[in-house]
C-alpha cells in the first residue's frame, strides 16, 4: 500500500488550510524543506505557477528523484539534495515550509533557524508537526518510536518563538474516521495493522503561520 501524491494523502486538508490562511499567491518562491515524495512541493507549484518557483530541499538523495518525477509537469520545482540544518538556496525566497520533518531531525530549533535565514525579511515560515500521542485508535494513543519528537507539534509555537518569528496563526487539524476509508488505509500503511471497524483520530497536525520580520 502506498501513499503518493496529495490527492491521496489525508493530510491534504490541514496543507489546504494552511494555504488558504497564509494567503499563498502565484509567483511566489518558496522552499519545501524534507519535500520527501514531493506531495507539499506540487501542491505549492500548483498555487505559484510557471511564473513562481518551488526548491524542494531533502537531505535524503532519493528524494531528488521522486520528487523531480511527481513534479514532472511543474517546471517550477526544482529539487536538491541538502540538509535543513545546511539550508542554502541562491536567492531569498518568500516560504519556507515543512511538514513532518521537526520531528525527525537533531535539533528542530537549528533547522527552524536556518529556515529563517533564507526568507526575505517579512517573509513566511508555515511548519506542520504532529502531536503523534494524542492521535487515537480504538482510544489507546498513537506512537512512533522511529521518532525523534513525536509530540514536537505540541511544542512548536514555542519554539518559532524561541528563534525570533512572529506567530501570525496557529491551530491544529486532526482528520478521523472509522471502517473502510482513507484513514484506515493510512493506519494500515504506518502500522501494518488493519485497524477493522476501529475509532481512529489521526495524530493532529500543528500548524504555525510565522513571519520574519521586516528589517532582519
Ligand atoms: C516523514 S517525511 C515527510 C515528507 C513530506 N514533508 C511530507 O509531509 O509528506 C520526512 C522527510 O524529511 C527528510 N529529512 C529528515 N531529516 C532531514 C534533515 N535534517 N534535513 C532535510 N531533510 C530531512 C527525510 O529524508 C524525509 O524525506
């Protein structure tokens, strides 16, 4: 079972949210940082447009190619193999997004630094971490020991604050279900348990919208 491209994926509603509320626009330039299958990546190219420009940044080298296949289409996204922690682009860029990636990495303050060091001053950052112990299935709690900071979205407010972005929105998003249906796949695909007729709250997704500020 896999799960590729936005359409699929049942975290697609927190990332439509988000990019509704952040206000993304065509032409704008922006940086996907861990784009991992390119899902959030081709999602961007379809709002920004040929005229706008999408970096799509894994530290993973066989992200670079799926990435450049899911998004063969958009001419837009241009996909590297670098760290988050070494973030370096060739020009600033108005986002820098992640999903699912705080949690995997050392230090997220780092990479949420160096995040910040490629966005034009008043520029956005959008991050979307989850609170994996807080998702459910039957009523007993979710858990992803492969994890660095499972539960990072329960900090993550806290910590755009700590490296100096102005919070401009915040929530969280949780999708849910039970029996056949997306979300029991999706339980299905992570766990390799199917999860029947079983209650299911996925692990909700912190959102923050930040802002550099103007002048950095
Ligand atoms: C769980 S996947 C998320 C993929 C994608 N953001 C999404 O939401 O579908 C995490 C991705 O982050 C990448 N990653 C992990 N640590 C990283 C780091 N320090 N810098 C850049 N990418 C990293 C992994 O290779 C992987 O592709």
């Amino acid at each position: 079972m896999e799960f590729k491209g936005l359409r699929d994926d049942v975290y697609r509603r927190p990332l439509a949210t988000a990019l509704d509320r952040l206000g993304l626009d065509e032409a704008w330039r922006c940086v996907d940082v861990g784009a991992g299958g390119g899902d959030v990546a081709v999602a961007l190219a379809e709002v920004v447009g040929r005229q706008g420009r999408i970096y799509a940044v894994d530290s993973d080298p066989g992200s670079r190619d799926v990435t450049a296949e899911a998004a063969s289409t958009y001419s837009q996204v241009i996909a590297l193999t670098q760290a988050g922690e070494d973030l370096v682009l060739p020009e600033q860029v108005d986002l820098a997004f992640c999903r699912f990636l705080l949690m995997h990495v050392i230090d997220p303050l780092v990479v949420l630094a160096r995040m910040a060091t490629v966005v034009r001053p008043g520029g956005w950052i959008v991050a979307q971490e989850p609170v994996t112990s807080a998702g459910r299935i039957d009523g007993q709690p979710f858990s992803m020991p492969v994890a660095r900071h499972p539960d990072i979205g329960a900090l993550l407010p806290g910590l755009i604050r700590q490296v100096g972005l102005d919070i401009v929105d915040a929530w969280a998003e949780a999708p849910a279900g039970a029996g056949p249906g997306v979300v029991a796949d999706y339980v299905h695909f992570l766990t390799e348990v199917d999860p029947g007729d079983d209650a299911i709250v996925l692990p909700p997704l912190v959102t923050v919208i930040a802002r550099v500020p103007a002048g950095n």
